[in-house]
C-alpha cells in the first residue's frame, strides 16, 4: 500500500514487487526517471501510479505513461 505524501510533486512507480518514489527532471529531454539513488530508471521497468498533472505531457513523450485515445464508440462483449 502506498503510504501518503504531501509532496504534490511526488512520482510513484511499481517494478511489480515494490512502490518507490521517482524524481523527474523537466530541464531533460525527453525526461528521465530517477530512483533515490539517482540511477536512471527506463520506462519499461516500471508502472507509474501517480504523478503530477503538470508533469503528463513530458511522461508521455518519454514513454513513461501510453497515448491513450478515447475510445467513444460503445461496444459489448457478450452473445446476441
């Protein structure tokens, strides 16, 4: 379970066995993820699940979160 934090910065990520918070840096392009080590973490190493509004067009770019469209045609998956 993730614990709280004030911080409205804070970035958090799941490598499927633990929660860490990341830093970002948005002077770099495209942005890189770092650990509280300062070692750069690779998009597909982990799965974000929370960060800052500001910071999701930079994410995208950098492959840390997927382009999603929006799917508005409705569907259904079951037999007529």
């Amino acid at each position: 379970m993730m614990r709280p934090d004030d911080d409205a910065t804070a970035i958090f990520a799941s490598d499927g066995s633990t929660i860490q918070r990341l830093w970002w840096s948005a002077e770099d392009a495209p942005v890189t993820l770092t650990n509280e080590a300062g070692v750069s973490i690779a998009p597909w190493e982990v799965e974000l699940l929370r960060w800052p509004p500001e910071a999701e067009d930079w994410l995208k770019r950098s492959g840390y979160l997927p382009f999603r469209t929006p799917d508005r045609e409705l569907w259904c998956n079951c037999a007529d």
